[in-house]
C-alpha cells in the first residue's frame, strides 16, 4: 500500500503498514497464502481431541494476524492492547499444542506487529513475553538433549519486535516529513496572499498619487479659469488654462515613472527627481550631500513618491511658498527631505483628501524607515512645514 495511504495509528488512524509498498489487494493476498500453509502443514488438525484445540488456536492466531489489515482508527487502544495480549497466549499455547508445521510463524509476524503498532515499552514487554512463552512451550515438549536448542528457537520468536519499532520510526519520520511539507506549503500560500495585499496596497497609493492629485490640481485650476473668464480677466485664466495643462504633462511623465519602476530593473532617483522639481516649477531646489549611490527600483520608486506627495502637499496647502529638497546619502541610512516656506497666495478651499500622509507612512514602514512630519519648532526655518524621510542605506 503506498506510503501515503497510511498513517500512524496514534495519530491519523492508518492501516498496518507492515507490508509498506504493497496494495490492499497484496496484504490480502499475502495473508490468503499464510492461511493456505498453515492449513496444509499444522499437525495435528482434526475436528476432536487436540486436533480439534490446533484448529482453534490457528482461528485465533490467524484472526490476531488478520488485524493487521484493520484501519487502527477501528480498533481503540484500549481494546488493542488485551487483543495483542490474546495473539501472545495463543502463539505460544498453539506452540506448545501442535506437533509439526509452521505455528513459529504467527510468533514472529506478531512479534512485528506489536514493535509497529505500540509505543516501545509495551511493545517490549509484550515481545519478551512471548519469547519466554514460546521458548518455555518449545523446551516443556523437547526431546531429551534438545532442550536448549529449543529453548533457543522460542526466545527468537520475540525478536523481530525490533524490525516493527523500525518500521514504526521510519513512518513516523515520513509523517513528519508530508507535515512540514504541508505546513510549508501553507506558509507559502499565506505568504502569497500577504503579497498580493500588500502590492493591492502599492497599486491603491500610486493611483491616490497619480490620478488623486493630477486630477485635482487640473480641476481646480479649470475652475479658476472659468472664474476669471466670468470677471473677465483673460489673461489670468489662459495662466490658469496654461498651469492646467502643464499638470497633465505632468501627470503623463508620474505615470511614466511608474510604469518605468515596473519594467526597469533601476530607477535613477537624482534624475528623476530633478525632472520632477523642474516640472513643478522648483528650479534649483535640491541639495544632494554623501556619496550618490543607486538605489532598489522599489526604493526610488517610493522615494520619488514620497517626494511628489511633499511637494502636492506644499503646493496645496502653501501655494507659492519656497521649496528645499535635500537628498543624503550616509553609510548606513539615505535621507530625503522636503522642506517648504509658508505660501504667497491663497490657499484655494476644500483642499486634500487626508490620503496623503498615510500613504507616505505606508510606503516608510514597508522600507523599515523613520518618518518625521511637522513644523520646523526654532531656528531659521521655524515655521516651514518638514517631511523627512530616513530608510535603511
């Protein structure tokens, strides 16, 4: 029977798998085979006298033998243990009742069955049982100067008791084998879930950042357009018509970026963020300090998120203020940090959705970094509005 059609006895319920590589129909067959000897070489087998107690203890035994071919899940431990006590008495009893034949057979096979089926202490009992009844059986019968020989040949019935705990460790060793397999496997697939939700995640903040802010600033400033043209200010609303479509340039080159996070396998973040500083309208607006080195695609790619939200941020909530962008490289950590005065023109209403700063917090965690939001407290910055960003180098 294949081995991953039976289990240990303690735990799942399994059949004996003494005969481990065999099918049902082989067990079968091999115990059909064992009774067919048994038949033709025990003597003496008749329907009276002694005869008639061989015949009774081959029910017996073969009857305990034929357990072997039973689930254990059908056979409770408590029930199990008197009937191995039973296949022991009667292996010994039919040994001692029978004048020729093969009775040692039942012997050694219970033997086996016993070292697979319990745990070592009663298994051994049980075996040295055995072995002292049927040497004492073989030896009560012997012929005079046969007595050792015989005594000799009933102790080694108890002896393949070692081949069955074997066979139990093997099992149990192949049991604990398919677990770790299925526990891996389903470690992998919680992994693959927890994958999926986290990159569920990555897709939602680059849509907020992309879309969310793109569509908003372009809304707001062709809103501001159709309020000029009513009090008839042209010039105005062609800046505002122009500042619109510059949003959309902009727009199409974050979407670039991301995509380009998706396909390359680096993403320069100097250059991309210079490009994103120009297109803003920060002109020489950063400061690089350390040594530049290149960075994980998924970093720069949070990184140059992180910085848009900063600067979508600045440019909403103090519109017209100044920027300082400063982008450190030390050995152990890279730090990011956008700096922004406070605004020179109106702050338009109804501004911000609250996603902003919770997206920049998911994308700091995911890097195992620090953030710092907030107004800068003294010194000549007091006032400015900071968000720095330190992640492991």
């Amino acid at each position: 029977m294949p081995v991953r059609n039976w289990r240990l006895p303690r735990e799942t319920g399994g059949a004996d798998p003494w005969l481990t590589g065999r099918s049902l129909f082989g067990q079968g067959a091999w115990a059909a085979v064992l009774f067919l000897v048994e038949v033709f070489t025990l003597r003496p087998l008749g329907p009276s006298g002694r005869g008639l107690a061989v015949a009774l203890l081959f029910l017996v035994n073969f009857g305990v033998f034929a357990l072997r071919l039973v689930p254990a899940r059908l056979v409770p431990q408590r029930l199990f243990l008197p009937l191995m006590v039973v296949g022991v008495l009667a292996a010994a009893a039919l040994m001692a009742v029978a004048d020729s034949g093969t009775a040692w057979l039942f012997a050694f096979f219970l033997a086996a069955f016993i070292g697979y089926r319990l745990s070592t202490g009663p298994a051994t009992v049980l075996a040295v049982s055995l072995s002292l009844l049927c040497g004492a059986a073989l030896a009560f019968r012997a012929e005079p100067g046969q007595h050792a020989l015989l005594l000799m040949a009933g102790l080694s019935t108890g002896a393949p008791v070692l081949a069955g705990m074997s066979g139990r460790s093997r099992a149990r060793a192949v049991e604990a084998a398919i677990e770790a397999a299925a526990s891996a496997e389903r470690a992998a697939r919680a992994e693959a879930r927890a994958l999926v939700l986290t990159e569920r995640s990555r897709v939602a903040r680059d849509v907020h950042d992309v879309l969310a802010h793109s569509l908003a600033g372009i809304g707001m400033q062709l809103e501001l357009a159709d309020a000029l043209i009513e009090v008839g200010e042209p010039e105005r609303a062609r800046e505002a018509n122009a500042k619109a479509r510059s949003l959309v340039r902009e727009s199409l080159k974050q979407a670039q970026w991301t995509v380009r996070a998706l396909r390359e396998e680096s993403l320069p973040l100097l250059e991309s963020l210079t490009a994103m500083l120009e297109s803003s309208g920060h002109h020489q607006a950063l400061t690089v300090t350390g040594t530049v080195r290149e960075l994980p695609t998924r970093t720069a790619h949070d990184l140059l998120r992180i910085a848009q939200e900063a600067l979508t941020n600045a440019t909403r909530h103090a519109p017209g203020g100044p920027v300082r962008v400063t982008l450190s490289y030390d050995e152990r950590t890279t730090t990011l940090s956008i700096l922004n005065g406070p605004g020179t023109l109106p702050v338009p209403v109804g501004t911000g959705g609250g996603m902003g700063l919770i997206g920049i917090r998911e994308r700091v965690a995911l890097m195992g970094g620090t953030v710092t939001t907030g107004l800068v407290p003294s010194g000549p910055r007091r006032g400015h509005w900071k968000v720095e960003v330190v992640i492991p180098a």
